[in-house]
C-alpha cells in the first residue's frame, strides 16, 4: 500500500451534526458539476451514521452511468478541488479526494456504475449500522482504540478495522436479505 504514507495523523472525533450538511453541499457541487452523468450521490463511512467517532472526513459516493464518462470530465471534480486518483485499489471505481487549503482531507468521492455490488456494499453497511445503534457503538468504540494505538499509521489504523468490517458486512448482508424476504429463514 504504497499510497498510505506511515506518518499520516489518525484522527478521530464525535459525531457532529454539520457532516450532513457537508454532505448535501458537496452533492449538489458534485451533482452539478457531473450533470447527467451521476443518477445518485449517497453519504456514506463513518460520518453518514449519526453518533459515532469518525475522521472527519465526508465519504461520498456517486452511481454514475458510464464510468468513461466520468474519466473524460474529471476536470470538472478538480475544478471543485478533486484530485482523480483513478481505480485506487478497487477495480470499476473512480476515487477522488478533496483537502483544504491547510492540506487536510475534507471529502472523499468514491464513483461507481449504476448496479456495482460496491454501492449495494457501502449502502446496505451504512444502513446496518443506522439501524443497529449497539453495533455502531461498538465500531465507534473500535475506531477510537485504534486512533490512540496507531495515531501515526493510518495503515494499522485499517488494518486493525479490517476484521470487524468484514464481520458487519456478513451481518448487514443477511440483515438486508432478511428486509427483502422476511419469511425467509
């Protein structure tokens, strides 16, 4: 992982209410910036789950019709700021980010097509974590343990998330599938 520089500050702080209104401003900037090329732009990560400790960084993420679309208008993104950083490790997604003037991360913009198992991932986790406030907390609780253990490597910060991640996603997926079929056992 060659792009996660060891030294990067691992932060993480309280929930607060403005990441919602980060989030509408930044979609509406993104939206018209993409015009028809996104259908839909989700607030995703930490800050979309009221309550918990998140870096304060907004995670977006844009359904887009047509990937080649969206590589052919990335100037538009960094007019607003972006830096297109391309697949950046999960293939058939566009990542951007943003930092402020400072040189701190503000926004993350994560793009997939229209019907990605991605976007049905990230929303159905985000939507597990909403509706089940114990197991957020105790992410909450995991995330800040880890900041304090590995405040300067936000590589260890992940990996340490990792295994509970992919515990939350088995759970959010059976919690979806049962919202489809409740009879289903």
């Amino acid at each position: 992982m060659d792009f996660i520089h060891q030294t990067d500050k691992v932060e993480v702080v309280p929930y607060n209410l403005k990441w919602r209104e980060s989030f509408e401003t930044e979609s509406k900037s993104i939206a018209d910036a993409l015009g028809d090329s996104v259908v839909a732009i989700h607030h995703i990560g930490s800050t979309a789950i009221p309550g918990i400790y998140a870096k304060p960084i907004i995670d977006l993420l844009a359904e887009a019709q047509d990937l080649q679309k969206i590589d052919h208008n990335s100037s538009a993104l960094e007019s607003l700021g972006y830096a297109a950083m391309g697949e950046f490790g999960i293939p058939g997604r566009r990542y951007f980010r943003k930092d402020n003037p400072d040189g701190d991360r503000t926004h993350h913009l994560h793009i997939f097509e229209v019907g990605s198992a991605q976007v049905e991932r990230h929303l159905t986790f985000r939507d597990y974590m909403i509706a089940h406030p114990l197991d957020a907390h105790k992410y909450s609780e995991l995330k800040r343990k880890l900041a304090k253990q590995h405040r300067h490597s936000i590589e260890k910060y992940m990996d340490g998330k990792d295994g509970f991640i992919k515990e939350m996603d088995s759970n959010a997926t059976r919690w979806r599938n049962q919202q489809i079929n409740p009879n289903r056992s």
